[in-house]
C-alpha cells in the first residue's frame, strides 16, 4: 500500500506538467532531471520557479556524473536536494539560498567526494553526507546555525569535530564510520536539544 501510494502521489504531480519537467514542482526520474540540469539555459526561458524538490540519483545510467553550481542555479526556489554523483564542482556562491535538506552521497562508496566550499548552507536544517571530503567546508558547515539533523557518515578525512557551540537546534548527531575522527569537542556536551547520536564504527586508537 505504501509503494501505491508513493506512485499515485508521483503521478500526481508528473500532471502537473508533462511536456515541461523544469515547471513541476518535484523532480525524481533521473531521466529528465539529467534534462534539466543539461538544458540550463532552455529551461530558464521556460521558467524553474516552481521546483521545490530535486532526488537525483545517477548510480545507474549515466558514467559521468559531474555537476557545477551553474546547473543548479537556476533552481532558485528549491528547498530539497537528494544528489548522488560523481563531484559537485565550481562556484555554488549565490545559489540553493532556500535549501532547507540537503542529502549528498558520492556514487561510489570508497571515493571521498570534494564538498564544494562555497556552499551557502544558512537556511539548512538537515544535512546529510555520505563519502565527502568536508575538509574544505567545514566553514560553510560551521554557518548552517538552524541544523536540526547532520549525519556525516564514511567521511574518512575527518579528524575532529568542528566546535558545536553554534548548533543549539541539534536534535541529531551522526559520525558513523568516520573512521579517522579522534577528537570530539567537549562542547558537544552544551547540545541541549540533542536526542539522537550515533558515533559507530569510529576508531578505536
């Protein structure tokens, strides 16, 4: 019943428009979500003010997954990005503004995706990492002060925590098999509002 009616709410809204994929207000096919980030220019005459929700999946289909800011700055609305590839690469400054949930996995497990620095990640309240390389933005990170929910899971390059001082909304905390983290910041202990922490699978020197 429950995959009927994830079905039935898709279809609904492939109605909305099928002729124009850029004016729904979801997009989860990766068929013609890879035809909107590839049009860029086509589907900002047509207009993307109405896409709320993006879940791009390119584990299957597609060799090449690599994706830069431009692509995504058109989506100016969007406030839910499922994004599995290969690297995000260029300059993200000024764009994905109303992002409230971020979910971004490396295709490929063992392969440590860059996170691009230049994230603008104020407005995020749920921040989902899997195989990146945050080592470049934990600054960006460091301003997401709304956070509800990070989870930074197989991120080998981590060593350490970042300070938690500015993360009084955190409900929930993951560093599973961050494998290389050793130090935690003793202001994790100030998390008042945290219910939820899973430091599984860390090293044990």
């Amino acid at each position: 019943m429950h995959d009927q009616l994830k079905d039935l709410g898709r279809e609904i809204v492939r109605k909305e428009n099928y002729g124009q994929p850029g004016k729904r207000s979801r997009l989860w096919y990766y068929e013609e979500a890879k035809d909107v980030l590839d049009n860029s220019e086509l589907f900002v005459e047509q207009g993307t003010e109405n896409v709320l929700a993006f879940h791009l999946d390119f584990r299957v289909g597609f060799e090449d997954c690599h994706f830069t800011g431009e692509q995504f700055r058109k989506l100016s609305k969007l406030r839910f990005l499922h994004l599995h590839c290969d690297a995000l690469e260029g300059n993200f400054d000024g764009c994905l503004s109303n992002l409230r949930w971020l979910s971004l996995h490396s295709s490929i497990l063992m392969n440590q995706m860059p996170m691009p620095a230049n994230l603008n990640l104020k407005n995020i309240v749920v921040l989902e990492l899997t195989s990146c390389d945050v080592r470049d933005g934990w600054d960006s990170i460091q301003m997401a002060v709304k956070l509800k929910v990070l989870s930074l899971r197989h991120c080998h390059y981590i060593t350490r925590t970042p300070d938690f001082s500015r993360f009084t909304n955190l409900e929930s905390l993951s560093f599973e098999n961050c494998h290389q983290l050793e130090v935690i910041a003793s202001s994790i202990g100030r998390l008042k509002s945290l219910a939820f922490l899973n430091l599984s699978f860390l090293s044990q020197h």
